[in-house]
C-alpha cells in the first residue's frame, strides 16, 4: 500500500529535479521517494541520538569513558 503526501519545493530545487528526471527518463516523484527512504533513517538516528543527550544532560543517564568499558568488561589485561 502506498499513501500521497505533498511536498512544496523552492524554484530551485523543484527546477533541477525536473531537469534531472527528464535527463533520466524517470519521474521526479521516484527521486523524491529514492531521496526520503534514503535519509529518513539517518534522521530517525539524528533524533534517537538527540534524545539520548537530552537525558544524559537532565542527569538521567550518563556517559562511560573507554578505559571504564574497559575495565567493566575485563578488557584491561
């Protein structure tokens, strides 16, 4: 299944990738699809990311250095 969604574009980039789908032979909408599936889980990641820092800096969790890895997992041998 799939759903529609709109997406408004400056001038600019809605020109170039007209220019580039019809340079190509494929649609603009298989680049903009290619382009979302493409960063979307580096975003999701930015976010995870982002959350974790949050709490590290609300004092709800915390950061270990190497050598404490290290040590934890008897690595220091």
């Amino acid at each position: 299944m799939s759903r529609q969604t709109a997406v408004l574009l400056p001038d600019e980039v809605f020109d170039r990738l007209q220019a580039l789908a019809a340079r190509t032979g494929r649609t603009p909408e298989s680049f903009v699809r290619e382009a979302v599936e493409e960063h979307l889980e580096d975003l999701e990641d930015i976010h995870l990311a982002e959350q974790a820092l949050d709490r590290r800096n609300r004092g709800e969790s915390r950061s270990y250095s190497l050598d404490e890895v290290g040590r934890e997992l008897g690595l220091d041998d």
